[in-house]
C-alpha cells in the first residue's frame, strides 16, 4: 500500500462519521490495526506522527465499544489514557498537528465530553444522585463546546451527531431529577428530549423511552392516589366538626380522582374506592339532611350510601376484607331505620316505637362490631346515634302511650 494511501485512509478514519453502536466500533478497531501494520511497514518522514495518530484513534473506538458495552469504569480510564496521550503527541508533532489540527481538537473535545459523561453514570451507578446531577450538567456543557466548533466548521455530520447526544444526556438529566423528586413535568422534558435525540438516529434508545414513559404513569398514579387520600382525609376531618356540605365536596372529588385512577389504569382497588367514597358523600349527604329535619330525605340517603358499599362488598376477594365492611353497612341500615322512625314520629305514627327498637338493635350490632374491629369513628357515630334515639325513643313512648289511654 503506497504512503500516500495509507495517509489517506488514516484520514478518513479520523474525519468519518462517528459510530454509533459497539458492531461499528469494532469494525473501525480491526481497520486502525490493519492500517497499523501496513504502516509499520513503510518509512517515510511522517511515519511517526501517523502511527501515533492511528494509536489515538484505535484507542478511541475501543473506548466508545465499552462505552457502548456498559463497561463504564474501563472506558473512564481508556478516554483519560487517550486524553493524555493527544495531548503529548499534539507538543511532540506541532507542525503534522496544525494540518489536522481541527479533526483533531474535535476528537479532543469529544474524549473530554466522554470522560465527563462516564464520570456521571458511574456517580449515578453508585446512587450519588447529586454528584451525577452535577455531572450530567457538566457533560451537556462540554458536548455543546464540541457542537459550537462543529458548527463554526459546517461540519454537520459531527454536529448532528454530537446535538443527539446533547438531547439524549438532557432527556438522561431530567429522567434522573425526575425519578428522584417523583416530578412528573421532568419526566416529560427527559421523555420529549430523548425523542429528538431517538429522531437524530441516536440508537439503542427504545427501552429508555419505554422506562420513561412507565415511570410517568407511575408517578401520575401515585400523585393521584396521594391526592385522592388527602381529600378523603380533608372530608373525614370536615364530618367530624359536622361540615358536611365541606365535605360532601371532598368524597365527590376524591371519587373522581380514582375514577380517574381507574381510567388510566383498570384495577378493582381504585373501583372499590370510588364506590367507598360515593358511600361516604351520600352519608354526609344524608346528615346534613338531619341538620335540616328532613328525616324523609336523609333516610332515602343513607339507603344509597348501603347499596353503594352492599356492590363493594360483593366485588370484595376475601370474606376478612367483608368484615371490616359489614358494621359501617349495619351502621346505614340503622340511619335508614332511625330517620324514617324520625318521619313517622313527625307525622304521628305509632310505627315510630317499633322502628327505633329496630334501628337500636342495629346500631347497637353495629357498635359491638366496630368496636372488635377498632374503628373508633363509627363506634363514635353510633354512639352519637343511639343518643339521639334513646331521647325519640323515650318521647315517642310517652307521646304514643298517652295516645292509646285517651282512646281506650
């Protein structure tokens, strides 16, 4: 192979496309070692500098191969071995470097990008989230000093190159924040830089963008179940101080959101909560029917508020998970009896007595229930109901005594 050629394809080498998958690299690995023994074979003046150049250049695709690979730590070091040795081939040949002197200082450029890149994943590896925070930010910064000389130098090929993988460490940077803090919106930026670089040819991206994409709705699931929790909580503490139009407004909202869980992903848990919820509205409903003395409507809630969890009830896996239903159905069961005992009081009817013994029978197996389950609240409500009955109860039985004395 004359000099001549054997410059040329050492050149070639040097200003080709970089690759972009370990089977490139070692196709270009196995050319710099044919090139390499050709080229000891010559002897002419610029021998030295080229077999050097050919070193470098062997050294760095080897390099990209691990990188590719996964084998980070050792591609760390192979860049760092490289940088090096430029530098030093760049004061031994000053003359042969200033002729070639931008491929060069390119290549110089994207070893110094790499180093800084294998730095930041093997500090992310190791869960230093920070440092690889910090990292990731410095390797942006040195890939975008490589892009502005490619761009200067219309070298489009290297430019595109090196801006495909600025949007893929970008989308790497936020899919990183965005995992750590649980923020959504970094998700999104990570997911929309990742596509432009997937655009820009950047290989092997498929599954990142999949764990990307799951890990959003992960995160919206997660947020929305928080959220659903929070508002239910928000409307618990509003019954308790009997703020139920406050929290009627709570449980309608917090079914909302897990129907909305449930749209985004089908699971019978965010079902079984919508229904748990619209339970608790129709009860809160249906109290604050009480407040106003319209004991006809509030019983006609408090039997929707049943209905509701008897459908959860059915839908339920296990006969434990039932159980812990069965004193708050009791407990709506009884309301209903209580409040339409309260409307045949209001009217006058001696069907009262017997339905508040019935409402207290309930309420009372209600309470025994939640009690061996330690829920406090409902024990509470029951209690509060069985008050309020005892007073009807020993009233209505006066009122409907003395009625049947006057008419005997």
């Amino acid at each position: 192979m004359a000099d001549e050629n054997i410059i040329a394809q050492v050149k070639k080498i040097l200003t080709q496309k970089y690759c972009i998958s370990a089977d490139e690299t070692v196709e270009t690995v196995g050319l710099c070692d044919n090139l390499g023994e050709a080229l000891v074979a010559t002897d002419f003046p610029e021998k030295d500098f080229y077999l050097r150049l050919l070193q470098h250049l062997r050294l760095f695709y080897n390099s990209e191969f691990m990188l590719f690979s996964d084998r980070i730590k050792k591609a760390l070091s192979s860049y760092q071995k490289l940088q090096t040795g430029i530098l030093e081939t760049q004061t031994q040949y000053p003359d042969l470097y200033s002729q070639l002197q931008y491929d060069i200082d390119r290549l110089v450029l994207r070893v110094d990008a790499r180093i800084q890149e294998t730095r930041a994943r093997i500090a992310e590896a190791e869960n230093d989230i920070v440092q690889a925070d910090v990292l990731y930010v410095e390797t942006i910064n040195r890939y975008n000093n490589e892009l502005v000389v490619e761009q200067n130098k219309n070298d489009y090929d290297h430019y595109f190159n090196s801006l495909g993988i600025i949007f893929h460490i970008t989308g790497h940077l936020y899919r990183l924040r965005g995992k750590s803090s649980k923020n959504i919106d970094d998700l999104y930026l990570a997911l929309r830089n990742l596509k432009k670089a997937h655009f820009l040819g950047y290989s092997n991206i498929e599954t990142l963008l999949d764990q990307t994409q799951r890990e959003i709705m992960l995160f919206t699931l997660e947020k929305l179940e928080h959220q659903a929790e929070l508002i239910f909580t928000q409307g618990l503490a509003k019954s308790e101080v009997d703020q139920f139009d406050g929290a009627k407004a709570n449980y309608q909202k917090s079914a909302q959101l897990y129907h909305s869980l449930n749209k985004i992903q089908k699971k019978v848990e965010y079902e079984l909560q919508e229904q748990i919820q619209y339970s608790s509205y129709y009860e809160a409903t249906a109290k604050a029917f009480m407040i106003q003395d319209n004991n006809e409507q509030a019983a006609l809630q408090f039997s929707y508020a049943n209905q509701t969890l008897q459908k959860v009830l059915e839908k339920l896996p296990s006969d434990a998970l039932k159980q812990t239903f069965e004193p708050q159905i009791k407990y709506f069961q009884a309301m209903q009896l209580f409040c339409r005992a309260v409307t045949e009081y209001d009217n006058m009817s001696p069907e009262a007595i017997d339905h508040f013994a019935e409402a207290r029978d309930k309420l009372l197996e209600a309470k025994k229930m939640a009690d061996e389950n330690q829920n406090i609240p409902l024990s509470k409500g029951c209690t509060n109901a069985l008050n309020k009955l005892d007073s009807y109860q020993e009233i209505a039985g006066l009122m409907f005594q003395e009625t049947d004395d006057t008419e005997s």
